[in-house]
C-alpha cells in the first residue's frame, strides 16, 4: 500500500497488479484468521458466515464529488460485523495503511436513529455502561477511552445538564482506537494482538447493538 500511495494513478497500479494481488491477498488473509478467531468467543460473528472479501474495503475512490482526483485508496479497513460492513451495526475494525494503522470497534459515526438509541442505553443502563468503559482489560487495550466523530457543546434535546452520563450523551459515535506501529502490523504474531483488542471491545459492542436493535 506504500508503493500505491506515492503511485496512485491506474498506469501505475496497471504495471504492478502482481505485487498489488500480493498485498491483497496478505489483507484476505489476515481477515480469514481474524473471523476463525473471533467465531471463536463471539456467536453472532460465528452465526453470520461472513466472508473475508466482504469484510475489506474496496479500492477504488468515488470520485464523484472529491476535489481530490485519485483513483484509489492507500488503505484498507477489515470490519467484522455480524450484518455486514454497512449494516447500522457495531463491529469490530482493523485500518492498515503505512504510518497510520488502528484497531478497534464500536460504531464511529452512527445515523440519527441508531445514535438516538445508543444514547437512550446509555442514560437507562448507565451503570452498566460504566461497568464495560472503566473494565481494567477494557482500559489495558484502550487507554484513549471511548472516541467520536464529534462532540456536541450542548446536551441533548430531552436529557439534563446534571445527568450523570452527559458527556457520553454529548458524543455523536460511540468507539474504540488505538494505534498499531508498521512493525506490529508486519509481525507473525498480528492476528493474536488484533484479537486481544477484539475480546477487550466486545463487551462494548455487544452494549450498542443491544441499543440498536431496540424497539
């Protein structure tokens, strides 16, 4: 992915498809020993048959209202999620890109519906919301906490300033990330650390998808 970053036109990746399928095929890798694995500790993973090329992003840009004109990303995601890398809801993520690689898992930047629902869990089960964040396994792996899109300067319609769970209702997403160093990521011993962070997030992701799918 480093080559196509400083190379990022289709003459380029025309001349070296071979060197581009090797690469693809390390990530195709990586994604099926990521889903035998957490099969393994998480059944709705195990009970959605998911696919590793479904699971990585695509190459090609949508370029249609893009300033920037390049053909093709220089990163690729790996999403685990029980419905679908664009289904509503939560899952877990690797991000693999030279000098920015990042694992975690959560819901990033949910629609209006599902943030709405997330926010409601919180405010109702805050007790045990406060239970999976402050986990020392939880922290051990996260120690940056539970990130966001955005933030909002003020709480939402409906809750109270002096709610206890105001600064996570203040959030507009609801994740995990944490860095990956590019020798980390090279390692033969990657998949077991991506899926430390996995069995650490999961409990988080199994709170935002209880929210999501409520009635």
């Amino acid at each position: 992915m480093g080559d196509l970053k400083i190379n990022n036109s289709k003459e380029w990746l025309d001349e070296n498809k071979a060197k581009y399928y090797l690469a693809k095929n390390d990530i195709l890798a990586l994604a099926q020993q990521l889903i035998t694995a957490v099969e393994g500790f998480d059944q709705t993973i195990s009970a959605a048959n998911l696919a590793p090329k479904n699971c990585i992003t695509r190459l090609n840009r949508d370029l249609r209202f893009a300033k920037d004109k390049t053909p093709y990303k220089n990163d690729y995601y790996l999403i685990l999620n029980k419905n679908g890398k664009n289904s509503p809801s939560a899952f877990y993520y690797v991000h693999i890109e030279p000098d920015d690689c990042f694992v975690g898992g959560g819901l990033w930047n949910p629609q209006p519906e599902q943030l709405k629902k997330c926010r409601q869990e919180i405010d109702y089960n805050f007790d045990k919301w406060t239970t999976i964040i402050n986990n020392e396994t939880f922290k051990k792996y996260f120690p940056s906490g539970i990130q966001s899109v955005g933030i909002l300067t003020r709480i939402p319609k409906g809750y109270d300033e002096s709610n206890p769970a105001s600064e996570f209702l203040k959030l507009k997403g609801f994740c995990t990330k944490e860095n990956i160093t590019n020798r980390e990521i090279m390692n033969t011993n990657i998949k077991d650390k991506i899926v430390d962070y996995f069995q650490a997030v999961k409990p988080l992701i199994d709170f935002l998808n209880k929210a999501v799918e409520s009635d």
